[in-house]
C-alpha cells in the first residue's frame, strides 16, 4: 500500500544497546522528518531531512544519528540506547518544505529502553 | 524561542455538546497554523491549516478555526461533537518562511461521552 510505515510497531531493549528504527515514505517526497511524542511535551523534532543525502539536526537531537542514503527510506539510530529515549517516535513526510504544506505521518515505533 | 500552548490536556464532552480547544503561540513574525488529530490508533492526519486569507479556515469532519493575530491564537471549534470525534488534537505553527521547524503543542486528548 502507498503511504509512510516504520517498522517496527513496538520495541523493547536494554540500556546501551544499538536500535535502528525504520521509516519507508511510497510517495517520492523530497522532506522526511522524525519526532518524539512525549508526555507533556507534545511532538518534537529530531532530526530532518530535504532530500538524500541532506540532513540537519532538530530541537532534540542528541543520542541519535540518521542517514538517507535512498529518497523513500529516513531510518533513525539510537547508538546506545538511554531510559530517557523511551517514547512514541513519528516518522513524517512532506512534498515541500515550505510551511503550507502538510506533513503525513507514519503510524508510529513505541519504544521501551529498560 | 517559539513555542504553541493547548492549555486544556484533557477535554470531556457530551455527544453534540459544542467544542473549543485554546491554542496560543508566541512567535513574532508571520507563521503557518495547523491543527493534526490523532485518533485512537491511527495516524496523525491534517485537521485545517492557516497560511493566508481568511482568517477562519474550515477543515475535515466540520471542524473550524480562527486565526486571531492580535490574540496570537488559532482555537479550533466544533458546533456539536461526535463520539467518533474522541482523539489527541495537536496545534502547530511554523515560520512562513518556509522552516522545517515545527513546534507542536502538548496535545489535549478529547473524550466524547455517548
């Protein structure tokens, strides 16, 4: 089916451990965002990227590292997984960057760090 | 810094009672307004977006809302809620510019009772 997915739904992992989460976007669009949802702190951006290749730094972006090495695909790391990344993480993404335009979003990774 | 406040985090309403989120940001120059909604389950999906023109913008499922510049406002209305209408609405704003920064509010969870 067209549309954005992250893989996986849910995962659960130990303190210092390696995670990758997936995002994969059928629409060819040029921005992919990733965002955490916390408790009280709304959505907030991670990291962004314009296109492949290109990728810069959002409000929260320590402990994590992103590439994108392919147009479709936004995958976000977490090198050495902390309690405090524990949290609800949103891939998104949009034809243009200009803000009129919407953002489409995955359904979502929940992510527990023991 | 920019920031978006929804400052009702919990809302519950009686099928056809008539609904009013509070959305206040600060931000000093022209900004783009949004409201996503989140049902239970599913994607965050596009509700309305304010870029230009008239200030009151009309969305999916007869929502509505009001750009009130003065007020630094973009409340999101309804006129009579459904039970289908239970879910998490985000405010976000960003710069007109055109910014990859999104600044999202908490959320405010709205609950229909039947």
């Amino acid at each position: 089916d067209a549309g954005i997915t992250q893989s996986p739904r849910y995962k659960i992992t130990e303190t210092g451990r390696q995670v990758t989460l997936m995002c994969h976007q059928t629409w060819s669009h040029s921005y992919m965002f990733w965002y955490r949802q916390d408790l009280g702190h709304g959505l907030r951006l991670i990291y962004y990227s314009a296109a492949a290749d290109i990728t810069d730094k959002g409000e929260v972006p320590d402990g994590y590292v992103v590439s994108r090495s392919k147009t479709e695909n936004f995958p976000l790391t977490l090198e050495s997984a902390t309690r405090s990344q524990t949290s609800v993480y949103f891939c998104a993404s949009s034809e243009l960057l200009a803000g009129t335009d919407t953002q489409y979003f995955g359904p979502g990774t929940r992510l527990t760090v023991l | 810094a920019q920031s978006v406040s929804q400052h009702n985090h919990h809302v519950i309403l009686s099928e056809a009672a008539s609904l009013e989120l509070g959305c206040n940001y600060s931000y000093g120059g022209t900004v783009n307004l949004f409201w996503y909604v989140q049902y239970p389950g599913q994607h965050l999906q596009l509700l309305l977006k304010y870029f230009s023109g008239d200030p009151l913008v009309k969305g999916i499922k007869g929502f509505e809302a009001e750009f009130i510049k003065s007020k630094f406002s973009f409340n999101l209305r309804k006129p009579s809620v459904q039970w289908s209408d239970t879910a998490e609405y985000f405010c976000a704003v960003n710069e007109a510019s055109g910014t990859y920064k999104y600044i999202f509010g908490t959320g405010t969870r709205l609950k229909v009772l039947a």
